[in-house]
C-alpha cells in the first residue's frame, strides 16, 4: 500500500515513520512462509534450541543477507511502495539498494538489548550534513507481530536526540556501546506493530534493538536500505560479490528495469549497452527480457 504523504512527513520530521498494513495480505502470507527456507519455525527452534545454535552466537547472528531463497522474500527489498516512498523522500529516482537483509530473532537465544547509536557510523565514511534533509533511508517490514515483549527497536525522535554529538569520545568506535544505558529511556518510541507494517528511519536517527521478553517471543523482520547513487563515501554492500549466487539470477531475471537499477545494473540508454555487452549479458540472464536496452 502507497505510503501517505502524512508519513513522509514524519520520517523528514521526527526522523521515522510507522505505516500498517503496508503489504497485502497475499504478499505477506507468500513472505512468512518463505522465511522458512532460512529460519526454523519458533515451535521448532523452542523445542530444541540446542539444535539452532548458530542463532546465538552473537546479536546478529539471524541476519541473512540477500539474495535468499524465494521470490516472494527478495521482491519485497524493491516493492514498488517501497521504492515510491524512497523516491518521494529523496526527491530522486536515482535510487541505490545499498543492503537488504532478513532478520530472526528467539528469546533466550542471546541478549539483543542495546544502548542508544546511531547507523551512519558503518553506512558511511563521514558523517551527515545537519543542514540538509536525510540522505539515507532505512526501512523494516515487519514480517511477524511485534508487540512490546518481541523485543520492539526503540527510536528517540530526531528533535530530542539531535543535542546528541554525532561522534562518540575519541579513540572510542564502538557504535552500540558508547551512550550511558537509559538515556532518553522516557522519550523512546517502541516501533510496535502488526506483520505487514512498514517501519522506517533516518541513519541520523538515535534508536537501539531491545530486550525479548516474552518467554516464547520471536521476531521476524525484511531489512532494506536506500540512498541516491552519486555519494563516493557512502554504502554497505557489493552486491557484485553476491551475483554468483544461485538465488540472485532469479532477481535479474524477473526484476524491471527500474527494479534491477537499485542495485547498480545499467540503465536503458546508458553507454554501456552495445551489442557485444547485451549478447553477453543475455547469456549470462538467459531468462532476462533485455529487450529495454536494445
């Protein structure tokens, strides 16, 4: 569903914005049964966590980058609602994928509480501009409920966290640890919500992952993150390190243009098209429709 201007002007605002019922029923349905593929259902990892122990690693150990098993998962890090909202945000159709992710989470795995940080830290070699609007765009769809107890993310609005310096003290780079625990711990909003709900902010927004405590809790979440091609210091992922594998030929070849662009495939127009590199392309996408770029 087509995200309201109402909401856009939150994320520019506040520095985040909470929208239900952003996918449809079938769309989600098709999600959550995907996620499977990657993640034991919650009734087998708690009949058996030992079973699943890679999941405790550490507090990142449930994240799987893209591409993943199912169409119907890798679909949604460029859901056209998606890419319309980045689009209005930016104000460009010059739109970069720059990381996409699943994310798992069982209680009793490990710890996932956090203290307050902020994401620009690793997304970019610099640091933002306070005069000008955000630049990067992160965006959770809620693949399960997630209530208070499913150990919800926690954002300080961008009003009451901007007196925050953006550089912890020197020699210190630890970008989850450097904030006493408990500050802002009045103003945090706890980004709760239905499956389905399109949960978005800023990387220059103050926010940290908190504590599962419902005894059975799981969370599950899709991870996609936006900026505008251009910036020479900002990013995340290769994804040219990913496209030897199996599951990324799928995206390119059912992907639009538009949708193949967020990750860095030429456009229709550009110079590189000829026809030695759409010969080669093709053999390489035998299942691709090239015929934009001829």
């Amino acid at each position: 569903m087509r995200v309201p201007d109402r909401c856009l002007a939150d994320l520019r605002q506040r520095g985040y914005l909470v929208f239900e019922d952003f996918l449809g029923a079938d769309e989600l349905a098709a999600a959550q049964e995907a996620l499977w593929l990657h993640y034991p259902r919650p009734e087998e990892y708690f009949a058996d966590p030992a079973a699943h122990a890679w999941l405790a690693n550490d507090q990142w150990a449930g994240e799987v980058g893209a591409p993943w098993r199912s169409w119907n998962l890798n679909r949604l890090a460029f859901h056209a609602d998606l890419l319309d909202l980045a689009e209005r945000f930016f104000g460009s159709a010059d739109l970069r994928l720059r990381q996409a992710s699943l994310w798992a989470k069982y209680a009793g795995a490990v710890d996932y509480d956090q203290r307050l940080h902020r994401d620009f830290v690793n997304h970019s070699l610099v640091v933002p501009k306070r005069s000008q609007p955000g630049t990067q765009m992160q965006s959770w769809i809620l693949l399960s409920d997630v209530g208070d107890e499913d150990g919800p993310t926690k954002i300080v609005p961008l009003s009451v966290g901007e007196s925050v310096p953006y550089w912890p003290v020197p020699g210190d780079h630890d970008i989850t640890n450097y904030l006493a625990e408990g500050l802002f711990a009045e103003e945090e909003v706890s980004m709760t919500g239905r499956a389905g709900t399109l949960f978005t902010f800023r990387t220059d927004i103050l926010h940290r992952a908190s504590r599962m405590t419902g005894e059975r809790a799981s969370r599950f979440a899709l991870l996609a993150d936006y900026d505008v091609w251009g910036p020479r210091w900002t990013g995340k992922v290769a994804w040219p390190d990913r496209a030897t594998q199996t599951d990324w030929f799928e995206i390119i070849e059912r992907a639009s243009p538009r949708e193949r662009s967020v990750f860095g495939f030429p456009a229709p127009g550009d110079s590189y098209w000829d026809e030695q590199t759409l010969a080669d392309t093709q053999t390489r996408y035998p299942r691709a429709d090239l015929t934009p770029y001829r």
